[in-house]
C-alpha cells in the first residue's frame, strides 16, 4: 500500500507540529500544512491528497466550511479536530460530508482507527456515486434505443424484436455501441421530418 498523503489545518502552530509528528510517526506524508480553512481547500486542490485533517476552528473559513467544499468537489475525505463537542458543530459537520471526527487532545492511537474508517467510508461513497451513474447512463441509454426501435418500427413496420436486431447488427458492422446506433437513427429520423 502506498505512503498515505495528508494535508493538515489547524490556526495553532503546536497543533499542526504534534500531528504532522504523529502522522509520520505512523508512517504517513504531510505533504501540505494550514492555519486556515480557504487556505487547506487550497493546499488540497492543488496537492491531490488522499485525506485532509482540519481544525474546526479556524480563521477565514472553519474546518467545516471547508470540509464542505471538499466534499462537493469530491477532493478528499475530511476528519474534522476539535475541542468542542457540542451537538450543533456535529449537525454542521455531519451535513458538510465530515467521514471523522476526532475531539482533543487526542492521542496517536485515535489517529490509525479515525484515519482507516473515514478512508473507507470515503471509497464506498465513491462506489456507490460510480454505481449510481452507471444507472443513470444504462437508463439514459435504453430510453434513446427504445426511441430509435419506435422509430424504426414505425418506419419500417418492424416488430419490435426485428427493430432491436437492426440496431444490433449496424452495432456490431460498424462496432460502435447500440446507443450510438439509435442516436444516429434518432438524429436521421430528425433531420427528415424537421416537423416531429
């Protein structure tokens, strides 16, 4: 497995100096520091880590805002630190797309298991927005063949098994997909009835 890349955030100095020491202690990189949110979201857009590790409070934007950020922009999975643990800073965590949470001081032993769970949680939210556009586009997909045998079939008379072997074949003559096929047949059937 590869050397964990890790951007960190905090608005205190010895913070940021005990968790880059235990990071690396644990055999993972800092490879980017910040005492502020916009600056972390910076360091992340630009140093591609694997994982960010942010203070909640901070100057400019906090921890959470950022989080947010980067869990929009799909960046890295955030563990937020703090020494408040109060109900409200967890709702805004928790609707910011926060996978840990870890309240100081906390000790390098609380660093392995948060750091493993939210790297996990991040790769199954991955999975399943990748299963969920697959849906999408198989969906989007059969709309646009089921259109093109409509027009097939109404063009030509066909049964709709006969409609769905013509674009199985052009498909595999000319080896493009099935969907490129209806979308040429949708586009064809377009242009010569300009008024459908």
């Amino acid at each position: 497995m590869h050397k964990l890349r890790i951007v960190i955030a905090d608005d205190e100095p010895i913070i940021l100096l005990d968790l880059r020491q235990m990071l690396e202690e644990l055999g993972m990189s800092v490879v980017g520091e910040a005492s502020d949110g916009a600056q972390a979201v910076e360091k992340v857009r630009a140093l591609k880590p694997d994982l960010a590790i942010l203070d909640v409070k901070m100057p400019e934007m906090d921890g959470i805002e950022a989080a947010r950020i980067l869990h929009e922009e799909r960046l890295a999975p955030v563990i937020l630190l703090t020494a408040y643990s109060d109900s409200e800073l967890i709702q805004r965590a928790k609707q910011a797309g926060v996978y840990g949470y870890l309240v100081k001081p906390f000790k390098q032993a609380d660093l392995t298991p948060a750091i493993e769970v939210a790297l996990a949680r991040y790769q199954e939210a991955r999975e399943l927005e990748q299963q969920v556009d697959d849906l999408k586009e198989t969906l989007e997909t059969r709309k646009i063949i089921e259109r093109a045998k409509g027009i097939l079939m109404d063009t030509y008379g066909l049964r709709e098994q006969e409609a769905y072997r013509r674009i199985q074949v052009q498909s595999m003559n000319t080896r493009k997909s099935m969907r490129e096929i209806a979308e040429a047949i949708i586009i064809a059937h377009t242009l010569q009835n300009p008024s459908q």
